[in-house]
C-alpha cells in the first residue's frame, strides 16, 4: 500500500461509518460526508498518480 493510503485510509474509514450511521433522512449530512470521502479518494489517486513520474 503506498504511503498515502496508508495515510487517508483510516479517515476515509472514519467518515465512512460516520456517513453510515445517519438516517436515510439526512441526506444533506450524508451528501456532506460524500463529498469529503470522494475528495479524500481524489487526493489519492492524485498524488499515487504524480508519484508515478517522479
């Protein structure tokens, strides 16, 4: 695993449980949780890809 998974992925863990743990009523709150895991998720894949030239 790279070191940046390594690093993200026990808060893309938390938030994920975070966002499962809401009521299927809450949708802004679980939009919210998305939005930050997908970011988190780019950011990854973004510096792996960048990695991979350096």
């Amino acid at each position: 695993m790279s070191p940046v998974r390594e690093q993200y992925n026990p808060v893309i863990t938390k938030l994920m449980r975070e966002h499962d743990q809401l009521g299927h009523d809450q949708v802004e709150e679980r939009k919210c949780f998305q939005r930050r895991i997908l970011f988190l998720m780019s950011t990854i894949t973004y510096t792996e890809f960048e990695d991979s030239f350096a």
